[in-house]
C-alpha cells in the first residue's frame, strides 16, 4: 500500500513512450509524471560499464528534464548497488527478488513517494445461527499460554482483497467456510510490524459450514462460543480496541448498525477492478 500519490512514482508505467536513448545510456520508459523507470535484465554488466553508463545516462536524463530516476535491479545484478549509490541513488525499496533504487533530478523539493507505509490485517467475527462467535487460541506471539480466546486474525496478502484475506483466514485457521458480509470498523495504529503502520479491518462473516478443523501448525484451540462469554474474558474488558468491537458486533447482531459492503468499481485509467466499502444499506435508502 503506497503511502501517498505524488509527482512522480514508479507505477504506472506508459506502456507506449519508450524513453528514446542512444546506445551508450540505460534505456528505460517514462512514468506518467515526468521520471524514467529503468529495469535492468538479469543479464551479468560489469559494474565498471555500468557506472559509465549509469553516469551517461544521467546526463542525459537531466538534458531531457527528468526528474524521479527508478532503477529496478535483480538480486542477480546485487553487485550494481554501490556503483548506483554513489551515483545518488538510494534504497526505496526491496522485493524477494529485487531492489528498487531511485533518484530525484531536479534541484528542487523531492516528492517521490515513500516506501509503502502499512501492513494490512483482518479480524473476523463470524456467528452462527445459537449465537455462538468462532474463536480461537494461538500456539505462538503474545498470547500464546495465555488461554485468552480471540476472533481469528491475520494478514492481508499482496495482491489480496480484505474480504477474500478474511474468508481466507477463517479457512486456514479453524476449516470453516463463510461468506464475506460486511467491514464493521477498521483501526490505524503506527510503529508497528517493522516500525510501519498498521491497518486493521474488523470483518463480518456469515458462517456457511460449522464443523471446525483447527490448522495445526499455528492454531492451539478452536471452538464456538457464547458471544457473551467471549465478551465477558478480563482481557476483552481491560482492552479499549476490544471493548468497541464488542459493542459493534453486539449491535450488529441486533440489527442497530450497519458496517461496509465491497462494490466492484472500475478504475477508468488503469481498466482495473477494486472493491470500494460503503454503506451500501443507508445509501440505497
């Protein structure tokens, strides 16, 4: 998740302007704000060639008036990354299996974005038809041995929509299907997992098979329970963020509140679908 738009990035790519070179420069395309993306093959260059490339190139790039300059480099090509530093290169990010580099141009106020700034996750609450809230008890992190029982959680993957990660989840960790219903509430904290910032999205799921096949692997306990007696667990009350869910499940299993719905959308430039979460309840009303 990007942490910001700006005026220049390394997506998306202008499929159809090749950034024109000559042989003796790095050839790269533009991005639609004024920078060059450059990604290198996992082809072996001597660094040698490469620092008089990287430096012709540069020169031409300021002559065209670039501005942000990516260079996406294999973990094969590992050994460019000093020749690029001292070029003014820097670190913006890294994949498993690649690096990308960047460098602001112009002598003026830098406004490439920075590297994603959150980690996604998912909390479910998933009630079955007695009342009953799916928990579970976790083998390893802090509540390990603790004997507290929690909705499962987890992590959103790359390229994953939260409604499928929360389905997901459930799945892996206690062998229950459900069906995606709603976002009930969602949480930004920062300083968290690698010192980044942290979304999580409290989710609804309608329970669409009830026996529980526990994942053995990470997964201590998992049962149905009493929404009241998951409620009712000294470390539930003792927590603010806990405390709230509580009362928004407890309302929405009433009927008194209505969370976020995905809605297929379009992006008209990019031709990609994404879910946008209203809700959908009081907007058709």
């Amino acid at each position: 998740m990007s942490a910001s738009a700006s005026s220049s990035s390394p997506s998306p790519v202008l499929p159809d302007r090749q950034v024109q070179t000559a042989d003796s420069v790095l050839s790269g395309k533009e991005d639609e704000h004024g920078g060059v993306i450059v990604e290198m093959s996992t082809e072996p260059i001597d660094p040698i060639m490469f620092n008089s490339l990287l430096k012709a190139s540069m020169i031409h790039w300021k002559q065209q008036g670039k501005r942000g300059i990516w260079i996406k480099l294999p973990i094969e090509l590992v050994n460019l990354v000093e020749p690029a530093v001292k070029e003014g290169f820097y670190y913006h990010h890294a994949e498993p299996k690649h690096l990308m580099l960047v460098h602001w141009i112009p002598e003026t106020i830098n406004t490439l974005p920075a590297n994603a700034s959150h980690r996604v996750g998912v909390g479910a609450f998933v009630m079955n038809e007695n009342g009953e809230v799916l928990v579970v008890q976790e083998k390893s992190g802090k509540f390990q041995g603790t004997g507290i029982w929690k909705f499962p959680t987890g992590v959103v993957d790359e390229g994953e929509d939260i409604c499928d990660a929360a389905v997901r989840e459930v799945k892996e960790e206690t062998g229950i299907n459900t069906k995606f219903v709603e976002i009930l509430a969602f949480r930004q904290s920062h300083k968290s997992f690698f010192n980044k910032s942290d979304l999580f999205f409290m989710c609804m799921l309608q329970p669409i098979s009830f026996d529980i096949q526990k994942q053995e692997r990470e997964i201590e306990a998992a049962q149905w329970m009493a929404f009241e007696e998951y409620a009712a667990q000294a470390f539930v009350q003792k927590h603010d963020l806990l405390r709230y869910i509580v009362k928004i499940c407890a309302a929405k299993r009433d009927g008194k509140y209505t969370g976020f719905s995905p809605v297929p959308t379009i992006t008209t430039v990019l031709k990609k679908q994404s879910n946008l979460y209203f809700n959908t309840k009081d907007l058709n009303s």
